[in-house]
C-alpha cells in the first residue's frame, strides 16, 4: 500500500482506478476500496471506498459518527457504481459499515468487503487498520525463495487450525486462543523439531462461524480478529521466515455465506453472486457462488490473492474446492444446473478466471505457490496456461489419498486382494505436479483419526501408521499432514478443542512423533526423495506384484543417481524371513530407517544395516539380476541408502 508510506496526499479513486477496476485488471484495487488512514489536502483522516452500482444511496456509519444513518452520505463517483468519502479526525480501531438504501428504499447494514480488519465475532463491523508500518526482517528468506524450484525442492508441509492447535486452557469463560504471536512462537519450535518446510493455515480470512473452519468467508481482506491484528499475523509470518518455514493460506474464492452483513445481495442485487440461482447457490452447503462472468467480481478475487501475497509475504495459496468452480452440475441434481452456451457442464467463466488468477500470480509473484484442491481427473491442472492448462503449481492428488486410506484401514488378510491400491497413483503420477494429502478432511464426520483407521490391536495401529507414512514420505509426490496426526491423535478433529498433547506422555504416542520427525529428516536429507517427483526417472518398482506377501519395494532416485534409496514396506503383522529384494546394481545397500526399532515404538529386534546385492541369473529371460535378503519386520518399512 505504497500510497500511505510517504508524507505525499492520498489519491483517491481516479478515472483511471474506475476503468481498470471495470476491466478486471486493477490488481492493487485494495489501496483505493475499502477504509485507508491518510491525508489528503493536507488533513488527517480516512478516505473510505465502496462498490455498490444498483444502490439508490450510500451512507457511511459507524462509532464515530454514533452510527447516524444520514449524517455522512457517499459521493457516487461514475457510471461504475463506486462511491467515496473522506472524513477528518478518525483514529484506527473506530468501526464502521457502510448503509446501502437499495432501489426499493430497503436499508442494508453491510460490512466492508475490503476491510483490514472487523470486531471479534458474534459482532460484525469492520475496523479501521492502517497497515504500514510493521518492520518486515524476513528479506533474505525472501531471496532466498526466488531462487527455488518448486517441483524439484523439498516440500513438506503441517496444515493446522490456530484456533484448535493449542490453547490456553486455564481460560474457562474464553475461547483461550493462542494469538498469532503466541501461536508463532510456539509453532516455530515444534516444526523446527519436526522438520517441516511449510505451515498451511486454516481459516485465517475473517469469517463468522467457527465451525465453517474458515471456508465460509465475510473479510477476504482481514486476517480473523479470533487471534489478534493484522500486525499480530504480519509478525507470525515474519517469524516463521525468519526461521525458515513457509506460509501458505487456504483460499476460498468458489462460494461464500449467506450473512446479512456480507457480500450476499450486498447493494439490494445480486452484485457478488450469480442472479440465477442454478448458477449462483450450492444447495448442499446452503453458500453462494461468486458470478465469474463480472469483471469486478474477478478483480476482487485476483487482488486479494496477490494482496496475501505483496501485504503479508504469503508463501503460497491453497485454492479450495476448484472441482466445485470447473463443474456447473457440482453436488447439484436434475434441475439445479444450466448448461453452459456449448450444451455441457464446464463452467467456463470460472475456467477464464482460474487461468486469470494463476497466470498474474505467476507474472507479479512467480515465487508463490498456486496450489488446487481438485478432487476429479480434470487435465493438466497444473499444466501452463498456454497449452490451455489452468496453471496451478501443485495439485492435492485426492485419488491417493483415497486409495491410500481405503488400503490401511483394511484387515490385513484383505489387503493382498486390494493390493493395486497402493501402485496405480504411479500409473498416472507424470499427469500433475502432485501433493499427497492426508488432510484436516480426512479426520472429521465420523471418518476415525488416523491412528483409528488402522486395523488391529492398540499397538498395531501405530505399527501400521508407521508404514503408512513411510509409503507416504517415500512415494513421488509432496507432502502434507494434518496436526495431531505426527503423534496419532486418538480422536477425531474438532475446532472447538486443541489437539490432545497429553498423549505425548505416552510412549507409543511420543515414539510414533519421532518416526515422523525421523520420515521428515530423511526425505528433507536426500534429495531422491523429492527432486524428481514427476516422472519414472525418479521413481521405480523392484516389485509391485508381491500381493500374496503384501510387500511392496520401489526406489527413489535424483538425476545423478547419487544417494539412492532403496524401499521395502510389509504390510501385513507377519514377519517375512530372508525376504529376497529385487535391487538395480551391485554394491552396498545400507539401512538408514527400520520403523520397527525400538525407539520408534517397534519390537526393537536388531537386523543387519549393510547388505550386500548377490547377482543370480533368472530363468525368465532378463539376464542377470541383484538381490539382497533381509528379514522385514511385520507391519515393517526398511529404507537402504545405495548409490547408483
């Protein structure tokens, strides 16, 4: 917001800000709409801006005023429908809305849709912040990210919810959040341990209802007020960059709530959603969807994605529910929908302003992640915008993630029978740029916790999440782990509680939070496990066909072949003796992990760490081949270092 960092008067909305906006392409709209400290004529106040073309009149009102409905009316500036007002002598924390009397003379007392910052919920005004101001230190971290690589970089990332991670517990009559600072503080320590590269936040733009998490957004502008200032989440950021830890934001631009005080109906019309109702409503979560097919509607949601990213040095965005954007029939029946102008089911305003967002993402800020949380087989989501792909960065590959729960949760007896679960996402791997998820989804609405998926007794399950996540760590792809899942959770994930940290004074719980931290070391280690994630380079099966043992052996690679590793997962609780691995060449294959040594929760029997690969000549007609014989443990991952 360079407007307000010098000592020059504040422009306010010129001819030039109205055509733009109109266009679509005013991409710093956010520093002329909304509420901005700042002088002008040479006086202090606040200059205040707002879209509303179908009102009759506008007024402002707020703590300042006693919130009088006539005593400061809104000039209307043009045919584009923006109006605006400057008023001498407001401090910041005033709160304000603005009063729109819409054609039929009805009175809406509507919240700001770029505010900065709003009152703590059940209330619903907004509030005046002046953003500049904080002292940024994270500027090395951030030359530092220019020069990185996504697809071939390290990628681990912890999703969490503020509200729910940890909270002060001794505030029985409050919500007993930790605040951003707080929360930064504590954070950084844990991940620092653990090894992760990246948080991903839940509901940090502000929203009304707890229990949405954060998906049902009023204040795309503000960073939620449950947890202290924007200044308070500048320093959260800046501490984690300081530390060397990424950001990145769930986004929410396919739907938004029905709330009075928000953007629904704002000006008396349908100004951010869809008028038709089969193109403007989701009838399963009771929202609304944003109407595409406006200029200003998408020039509202492309500035506020690169708003997170100039304001507050967002690392990246998680884009949530884009199968919800791409489908006009999405959770709809027989009726609820209306095709588009070609006869089929693509939304294709929302296809425009997906490869809109992501294209001027990548040209202002080509060191943001753009990733999709796109549950279908919809091609090239992350393929370029100019062979007609979408342009996303990355994609949660929801397909394995499914495969891969429905595969753990199994009785091992029945696993031999779906053992393809855990070999085909390699079969489509090279279609995206993938990041497996194990997700915040996958542990709510009576969906068990991770730890309570598995099969078995108590011991077992943690037996079979050890191998679970070594899959995981270990296959192409990146990574992402919901919190509470590092140490297995026993219970189900719920916004209203924090996580159950006195599991940790259990062994089991303790030693399976080291195994992660142990998974996260290596994979971060040896750049095998990530540097070539998309092609078959990076990635092959010794054996994938092991279904009657439910064995499965691959190996990870870099493009100098250097520092390879060698894989080996039984997933069934016996115990597979002198168990012959399939291995690509001579020489020396030394074990860096056993998930069942004792200090990771396992039996603790000692095996052999430096194997080494015996050549036999096969009878089926490949030649001589290497193997090395080993004992995996039951419910057992092995990975060997080798070089070639």
């Amino acid at each position: 917001m360079a407007q307000k960092r010098d000592n020059r008067d504040f422009v306010g909305i010129t001819e030039d800000d109205q055509y733009l906006f109109a266009q679509g392409t005013h991409y710093e709209i956010y520093e002329k709409l909304g509420a901005h400290p700042a002088v002008m004529n040479q006086k202090k106040g606040v200059y205040f801006s707002i879209w509303a073309p179908n009102a009759r009149e506008v007024f402002l009102v707020g703590s300042f005023n006693e919130w009088n409905e006539t005593s400061l009316p809104m000039n209307k500036l043009g045919p584009g429908g923006i109006y605006d007002l400057f008023v001498e002598n407001i401090e910041e924390g005033e709160l304000y809305k603005f009063l729109i009397v819409t054609q039929a003379g009805e009175k809406l007392y509507k919240a700001d849709p770029y505010a900065n910052h709003a009152q703590l919920r059940p209330e619903t005004a907004s509030r005046i912040i002046d953003l500049a101001g904080y002292k940024w230190t994270d500027a090395t971290y951030l030359e530092e990210r220019k020069k990185k690589k996504f697809q071939t970089e390290a990628l681990a990332i912890y999703e969490c919810h503020i509200g729910s991670w940890m909270r002060h517990v001794e505030k029985k009559d409050e919500d007993g959040f930790y605040s951003y600072r707080e929360f930064a503080d504590a954070l950084v320590e844990y991940l620092k341990d653990l090894k992760f590269t990246h948080v991903e936040l839940m509901g940090i733009a502000e929203h009304p209802f707890d229990g949405s998490w954060g998906y049902q957004v009023t204040g795309y502008y503000a960073p939620t007020s449950r947890y202290g200032t924007p200044k308070d989440f500048m320093y959260l950021v800046n501490k984690l960059h300081k530390h060397k830890i990424g950001v990145i934001l769930d986004w929410v631009p396919a739907h938004f709530p029905r709330d009075a005080f928000g953007l629904a109906e704002f000006d008396g019309t349908c100004l951010y959603e869809h008028p038709d109702t089969r193109k403007g409503e989701h009838p399963d979560w009771g929202t609304k969807i944003f109407n595409y097919e406006k200029t200003e509607v998408q020039n509202f949601l492309i500035a506020n994605a690169l708003f997170w990213a100039k304001e507050y040095h967002i690392d990246g965005l998680r884009v949530d529910a884009v199968a919800s954007m791409l489908y006009l029939d999405y959770g709809k029946n027989h009726g609820q929908w209306v095709a588009n102008k070609y006869g089929d089911n693509k939304n294709l305003e929302a296809i425009d302003f997906l490869k809109h967002l992501n294209s001027i993402m990548s040209k202002r800020h080509n060191d943001v992640m753009m990733i999709a949380e796109e549950s279908t087989a919809w091609p090239k989501v992350t393929g370029s915008v100019e062979e007609d792909g979408l342009g996303f960065t990355f994609k949660w590959n929801m397909g394995w993630m499914h495969d891969f729960c429905e595969y753990m949760k199994l009785d091992p007896f029945f696993r031999k029978g779906n053992h393809y679960k855990m070999t085909f996402a390699m079969s489509y791997n090279h279609a995206e740029n993938y990041i497996l998820p194990l997700s915040h989804d996958e542990v709510v609405h009576l969906k068990c916790s991770m730890l309570l998926k598995m099969p078995g007794y108590y011991v077992d399950k943690f037996a079979n999440l050890r191998v679970g996540y070594s899959y995981m760590f270990s296959h192409s792809g990146k990574k992402l782990l919901f919190m509470g899942q590092e140490f297995g959770q026993d219970s189900e994930w719920s916004e209203a509680k924090e996580l159950d940290w006195d599991l940790l004074e259990d062994t089991l719980h303790a030693s399976l939070k080291k195994y992660v931290s142990k998974l996260l070391e290596i994979y971060r280690k040896y750049p095998a496990m990530y540097e070539n994630d998309q092609n078959w380079d990076g990635f092959e099966w010794m054996n994938a066909d092991d279904q009657e043992q439910s064995v499965y052996t691959y190996v990870r690679r870099t493009v100098t072949k250097k520092n390879s590793i060698l894989v080996a997962l039984n997933m069934t609780p016996i115990e597979r003796g002198d168990y012959k691995i399939k291995v690509p060449k001579a020489g020396k294959y030394k074990v860096i992990l056993n998930s069942d040594a004792l200090e990771y929760g396992g039996s603790g029997v000692a095996l052999s760490t430096d194997y080494i690969a015996k050549k036999e000549v096969t009878n089926q007609g490949n030649g001589e081949q290497y193997f090395i014989t080993c004992d995996l443990p039951s419910y057992g991952a092995l990975f060997f270092l080798f070089q070639g």
